[in-house]
C-alpha cells in the first residue's frame, strides 16, 4: 500500500490494497487454470492425431485449437480481473 499519496490514505488505500491483491489472486488463478487446461486439451489433440494418423487428425487440431481458445480466454481474463483490482 503507497504511502505519502493522500489519494491513497486511510479507508480508500486499504480498499485498494484489498482489491488488488485479491485481483492478482484471483488473475492468478485464472491463467494457471487457463495454462493447464490449455495444455491439457491440447495433449489430448496430440494423442488423438498420434494414435489415429490422418483420419483422427481433424479432431485432434480441433481439440488442440479449442485448448489454446481456452487458455488465451483465461489470460484475458485474468488481465481484466488484475486491471480491475489495480482500479485501471
């Protein structure tokens, strides 16, 4: 919490501490659950097209594509969740 900033004394520097830090939590979170769901669904993907060739490739790319949607959404979320604590 920045001291000496009377924008940021008393009751509204204490919220702002608060909300940050559970902005950075739960950002946190998010992006770690985004990453290894992301990764997880992409392993799949990987282990599809491995085992079928050609004719499993379609869904494989398909899973691995849906994989790096979910996680680039969960970083972006998480960016909106710290920008929102931090009072952006």
């Amino acid at each position: 919490m920045p001291i000496g900033n009377s924008q940021d004394s008393g009751v509204t520097g204490a919220a702002k501490f608060t909300t940050s830090t559970v902005g950075n939590l739960v950002g946190g979170v998010s992006r770690t659950v985004g990453g290894v769901t992301g990764a997880a669904t992409r392993g799949v993907g990987d282990t599809i097209t491995s085992a079928t060739g050609s004719a499993g490739k379609p869904v494989g790319d398909a899973l691995g594509s849906a994989g790096t949607g979910v996680e680039d959404g969960a970083k972006r979320v998480a960016r909106g969740v710290e920008d929102a604590g931090q009072w952006k």
